[in-house]
C-alpha cells in the first residue's frame, strides 16, 4: 500500500479522498492555489503545498508545479480526483516518467476514451450502438451542414475532448448552424485548447443512464448499479439516482453487457470508470462516453452498494486485486449537487461568503462538502459547494428523505440551487420517474 498520496484537485473531493486515505492509514498531501489557503482539505491533509495563484492554468493544470510538489513531499502516488487533469493522458505519462504512481488508467487506455472521436469509433468496432453521426472530426462548417441535412435536424455540435458540456450546441435548424459551429469551436479551443468537432442525431428526450465499474490489472471486472443522470443543466448534471427509474432487467443486462464489451476494447484498463449511455423511449440505448475518473455522483453508488470507491481506486491501483463487489443494489439513493448558482437567473455563478450555514443530517443522509460558515467561494473554479445524498429502502423514501434534508439545509450569504432542488422532490413527473434530459427546459424556475 502507498506510504503518502498527494492530491491533485481541491474541494469536497479531495476532503473526500483525503478521510479515505486516513481510514487506509496514508499520509496525505494537499496542493493549493492561493485562492484555496483557507480551505479544508488544506486543514485536514498532513502536508499542504500551494502551487501557484488562481488560475486554474496556473495552479490545479500546472504539472510541473504538481509533480514538484510530489517530489519535494515524497509523495510515491498522485489522486487526480475529477475534473482538472483528471482525464489528461499527459499526466499519467509524467507521473509515469517520475516513478509516481498515478491513481488510474493508464495513458494510453485515456487517449482512447479522452477523444470522443476516438471512444466513437473504439466502441462501435466493439458492437456497441452508438448514435448516428459524423465518422470523424468535421473538416469545416460546410461538410458539417451537408452532413447534419443528411442526418436530419435537430443535431449536436461536440468537442472531441470535452466534457461537462462545454463545445457543445443544440441546432435545431439549418439556418442556426454556421453561430452555432463558430460558438463551439471558441468553447472548446478556450476550454480544451482543441477545437475539433464532431456531431451526433439529437435523440429527443432520452434518458441518461451511466453504468459505474471498476478494473484491476488481473483482468477483472466489475460493474455495479446504474445510475440516472438526466435532470441537468445546460448538460451538466443536477441530480443523479440508482437504481434508474423505470429500468427493466432485460435493458440492464444489455446494457452491462455491453459496458464490459467496451472495457475489453481498451485493453488493459484499470482502476475506477464510468460509461455513459442515452436511453430512447423505445428501451434503445446509445454509447455517447467514457469517464476515465472517478464520478461527481460516485455516492449514490456507495450508497446501495456498501463500496468506498474511492479506496477501490487506491488499492486496484497499489496492485491489489479487485475482489468481489456487489452489482446488486440495496434499496435506493438520490443526490442533489448543490451549486454556488442562482437558479432563477439562469444559473448565474454566485461567489461570495458563505455568512451562515446549517447542513442536514438524520437517518439514510450524507453530505460531502468543503464549505463552512465565513468560506469564501473563489469565482475561478467550479460552482459545486455540496452533495447531499439520501438513501432509502426504495425510490419514495429516498425522495421524501431527501425532501426533508433539503428542508433542513440553509446557507446564506450566496445564491444557490437548492430551491430549485426542493421543487423538483415535490414535481409529479419526478416522482413517477418520468423525467429526461429535456426536463428543465420546461421546468418553471420564475418562483425560486
């Protein structure tokens, strides 16, 4: 097992990797940007390192400064967390070339699925649907009209390397495409510094499904329940469940069958990932990516599981062998991500002090946070200040415990989302677990 792990990321998960590290008995490291000085996982880590000043590019993307900071605190592994270098397959390779053991997948197996393009062509050579569109990148706007007239609007413009939803438009129509194409591409320059686009047949009002496994270097692996993802926002994840409502077990069977298709396609995968499909109202099913790091919704898994999946990473990686995991949920989880955002304003980010804050608890509830009452949110990085999990012996009491916590929870000082996650526990199409990626585009937010 590692003697110290350095943590690659901030915020609630590296509080969270850093408690898993403590139960493992592994000193821990923290690096931090300026901005971050007065956090928790800076308080809470046995070493802290500052890596520069705010900028993400300067700090939490800096490689050199990580890696340094590494070497200077003997740190022998490096946790990436998610988001930031997470599914960068330049870092393993460095961490690689300086003897740091890096906690996932190996370059290579990242390139493959980093690259949309790529996980595309990978996955559909393994037998696995995907949805209809481009073969390759788009060469210019041009081939990328005639070729979405061919398809049939409505379509996607995405980024080859993106994630979270930036580099992606809906166009709706031929007359959009052109701003919608010169929007994409800026956004995933800016955000990726790539601007390669690809486009896929926009599936109406799907679901989005996610089959979370885990792979050690012996060859094996397990799958665990699905998870539901479709609430979201501007294709970003808001709420997240398992196991996905109206799921059958014909449809789940398939689709974790073609999930261990896909890890056997890689080659050589190892440690935690998730693959992500879209769910059509006939029960069809379409691989749109692969998650090569651990999941922002990773709890709702552990929560009908009994899993740590964050020491799962830790060990596969220190070359223990996988052991069994339950692919059998017990009973139901939901998870709310709350978002420094105001909701009733498109989800405007709002920074600021946290003046006061009061957080939920009782039977069946989890929150994963990094704030405290007198934290300031920096306006550089992600909006995402908490999760709060619920967990219940089946979907209506998972919803009515989650219903309370939400009750419960106040945090003032900034704007947040969790109004809005208050009204979407006491929707009706939620409830009958209805709801699909298109659900909040109707959602009436004039009240919150």
């Amino acid at each position: 097992m590692f003697k110290k792990i350095l943590i690659a990321n901030r915020g609630e998960i590296a509080l969270r990797i850093i408690r898993a590290c403590q139960e493992l008995g592994i000193a821990t490291v923290a690096v931090y940007s300026t901005a971050d000085r007065e956090s928790l996982p800076v308080s809470f880590a046995d070493e802290a390192v500052c890596i520069g000043p705010p900028p993400s590019h300067l700090s939490y993307l800096n490689i050199v400064q990580i890696i340094a900071a590494a070497e200077v605190t003997n740190a022998c592994a490096i946790h990436p967390g998610y988001g930031f270098l997470s599914e960068n397959p330049l870092f393993p390779q460095v961490c690689r070339e300086h003897d740091i053991q890096f906690i996932g997948p190996s370059a290579e197996a990242m390139r493959k699925m980093g690259d949309k393009m790529c996980a595309r062509a990978t996955m559909q050579q393994a037998g696995i649907p995907i949805v209809p569109g481009s073969d390759g990148l788009l060469t210019n706007p041009t081939a990328g009209l005639e070729l979405a007239g061919a398809i049939g609007f409505p379509i996607v413009l995405k980024a080859t390397a993106g994630g979270g939803g930036k580099g992606m438009k809906i166009v709706q129509r031929a007359q959009d495409f052109p701003k919608a194409w010169a929007e994409a591409q800026a956004e995933a320059q800016i955000s990726f510094n790539n601007a390669g686009l690809y486009l896929e047949k926009r599936i109406e009002a799907p679901r989005h499904v996610e089959i979370q496994l885990c792979a050690d270097r012996y060859g094996q692996v397990g799958h665990m329940s699905e998870r539901d993802c479709s609430i979201q926002r501007k294709h970003q994840k808001l709420i997240e469940e398992t196991p996905a409502p109206g799921m059958t077990e014909v449809l789940r069977k398939k689709m974790i069958a073609a999930t261990r298709q896909g890890v056997a396609a890689i080659g050589g995968y190892e440690g935690v990932g998730t693959v992500e499909f879209l769910v059509d109202q006939r029960g069809g099913f379409y691989f749109i990516e692969m998650n090569t790091r651990i999941q922002v919704e990773h709890p709702v898994t552990e929560a009908v599981t009994g899993l740590d999946l964050i020491k799962q990473q830790i060990r596969v990686a220190a070359g223990e062998k996988l052991g069994n995991v339950c692919d059998i949920p017990r009973g139901h989880a939901i998870e709310c991500r709350i978002n420094a955002e105001d909701p009733s304003h498109n989800f405007r980010p709002s920074p600021g002090t946290i003046t006061d804050l009061h957080l939920p608890g009782g039977h069946g509830i989890r929150v994963d946070t990094h704030v405290y009452a007198g934290y300031t949110i920096p306006q550089h990085y992600d909006a995402l200040i908490a999760k709060i999990i619920a967990h219940g012996q089946d979907r209506a009491e998972a919803i009515q415990r989650m219903h309370r916590a939400l009750a419960e929870c106040s945090i003032s000082g900034i704007k947040t989302t969790l109004p809005l996650h208050r009204h979407i526990m006491q929707d009706q199409t939620f409830r009958a677990g209805q709801a699909h990626t298109a659900f909040l585009d109707t959602f009436d937010r004039s009240s919150l």
